[in-house]
C-alpha cells in the first residue's frame, strides 16, 4: 500500500479536533503550560462551548435564565473564561469552570443540594468585602431573591474573582470587580424591593392615644436553600440555611422594637402525593420554628402547613423532571410573618 503523506498543518488539525472532543466531555483545561500550541487552545475552547451548551440546554428546557442557580454556573464560566483569555496561568480558570460545570451536572440530575449554594474561594481568592458578603446574604434570605437572583449570583462570583486578583496583582487589579460586584448588589436590592414577593409592610392603624403601631411583615424563606432534599428535620438543616434564617433575625432585630408574634407556614411543590407533601410542609416550618426558638427567641412563635396549596409558578408542560424541579423552586418555601412594632 502506498503510504500516504499527510502534511503537517493537516496533522495540528486533526490533533486538535481529537483534544477538542475530549475537552467538551470533560470540561478540563489543559495544564497552563501546555497552553502554547494550536491544539491545546482549540481544546480548551471547545471545553468552554460545551458547558455553554449544556447551559443552553437547560434553559431550553424551562430553566430560567434568571435561575439562582444558572446564573452562578453562567458567571462562573465568564470568570474562567474571561481569565483564560487574559493568560491566567495559575489555577483560578480551571477552578471556576469546575464550579460552573458541577452546578449545571446538578441541574441537569435535579441532584440535591446544588454546590450552587455555596461560593467557595476557589485557587485560594482572598474574600474582600466582608460587608457586600453579607448584604447578599440578607437579598438571598428575603422575600423578592427570586426577582434578584441572578445579580446575587454574579456578584458573589465576581467577590471571589476579586479576590483572584487582589492576591495576583493587588488592590488596582482587584477593583474593576469590586466595582462589579456593588453595581450587582445595586440592582439586586432594587430588584428585590420591586418585586411582587419582597416583603409587604401591612400597618394596622390602632386608635389615638393607643400606642405605637403594629407592622405586620411577611418574608420568604426558600425550602430547597433551608434543607436537604426531601427532609425536614433539625438535623437536615442546610449551613446555609442555618445562616439565612440567622440573617433574619438579626436583620429583623435591628428593625423592630418588640416582636409579639411569628408565624411559620411551609409549602411543597406539586409533585408527590398531597399525604406526603402536607406532613413536609408541617414538619419543615415546625422545623424551622424549632431552630429559632433554639437561638433564644421568646415571643410567640407558632408554625403550620399547606403542603401543595398556594403555587407561586406553575411550570405548565416542562420538562424533563430536573427543569421541572427547577421551575417549582418557588413553590418549596417556609412564609414568615412577622406581627410587631419598628423602631
């Protein structure tokens, strides 16, 4: 047989396709120092467009955009990307894309808990700011996050890519993303306070010479943040959901002169039987009323269930199931009211 002669440039191609393949499965970069030749570019690319895909593909399929949870997978993989492109030689893009492909992989399982709900310091970023930390917290723990997610998302992301940069280059590196992340927080609190969820203030006038007035207040507290998935009890509490409901209650602390009363109403999502999600809804907000009353509150504090009554979305003809467990989100929740007087 006739040897055949194959020229070099046909060569790179054909070696570039092969790596290109392996990375969209793999979603993992080449070692920095290999990220001098065609092909090992070629490969990473195709890496990056295959989690693009594979994002594309879940809001195909009903997952908003504005998903907590895709929103931090998108941002995460603008990160990776972004510093890529910049010659990043140290560990943070391969990091962050790792982050943005493990929540996504969750998405597309309905695997819970998603890493989503944490925001790790990935390649060892210094966490600046503990203070727009913090005012996240309190927009995610409130009643309108579902109308803020997205910029809560990203803008956790972009506290840990300035932290990134603050430990590579300083603080003039570090900055633009700060600036980033406030301008994220901006909008999401702004979009939290328009939101039809966000807290509603109900004043209940008492007559002259009566007393100060009574606020009646009512939050939102996300279900899947608070829990393990499908349990209730104590020891099923979320980290992050211990801090969220922490959150709360030091945020409604310092807002209100006296509590007289909170009341605790848990909600299922329509999937399940209605025997089996009404007892849920019952133990979760009996649950949560618990760990409160753990942390030393002592006014009155009573807590009950709805099971699947009261959707807030009903996600009509999506599917597959892990987008359609992802479009009830906001049914899976645990509604505080909260009866008392502002300072």
């Amino acid at each position: 047989m006739k040897p055949t002669n194959i020229s070099r440039p046909r060569v790179v191609l054909f070696a570039a396709m092969a790596l290109a393949v392996q990375g969209a499965f793999a979603q993992t970069l080449n070692a920095p120092a290999e990220r001098i030749s065609d092909q090992a570019i070629v490969a990473d690319q195709a890496g990056y467009k295959a989690l693009q895909q594979r994002v594309k593909a879940l809001n195909d399929k009903g997952v908003p955009v504005s998903n907590y949870y895709l929103s931090k997978a998108q941002c995460w993989l603008d990160v990776s990307l972004h510093e890529y492109t910049r010659n990043d030689r140290s560990a943070f893009p391969q990091k962050a894309l790792e982050q943005g492909a493990a929540i996504v992989g969750a998405l597309e399982t309905g695997a819970t808990p998603n890493p989503g709900d944490q925001t790790p310091l990935v390649n060892d970023a210094a966490k600046l700011r503990d203070d727009l930390w913090t005012r996240f917290g309190g927009v995610k723990s409130g009643a309108g996050f579902s109308c803020a997610a997205q910029k809560v998302a990203c803008g956790e992301v972009e506290l840990v890519h300035a932290g990134n940069e603050f430990n590579q280059q300083g603080w003039r590196h570090a900055n633009p993303y700060i600036q980033i992340a406030e301008d994220n927080l901006q909008a999401a609190q702004a979009s939290a306070a328009a939101c039809g969820g966000a807290p509603v203030a109900a004043v209940v006038k008492m007559e002259p010479g009566k007393g100060p007035t009574v606020v009646v207040e009512k939050l939102t507290l996300a279900a899947d943040a608070l829990f393990r998935f499908d349990k209730s009890g104590l020891p099923d509490l979320l980290p992050a959901g211990r801090a969220r409901i922490d959150s709360m209650m030091i945020k409604l602390d310092g807002v209100y002169a006296q509590i007289s009363g909170i009341k605790l109403t848990g909600y299922t999502d329509r999937m399940g039987t209605e025997a089996y999600n009404q007892p849920l809804s019952e133990k979760r907000a009996a649950t949560v009323r618990e760990y409160i009353l753990g942390k030393g509150f002592t006014g009155e504090i009573v807590s009950a269930g709805k099971g699947e009554a009261d959707q807030v979305e009903a996600c009509t003809g999506v599917a597959p199931r892990a987008a359609l467990i992802g479009c009830l989100q906001p049914n899976r929740r645990v509604e505080v009211e909260v009866t008392g007087i502002k300072r």
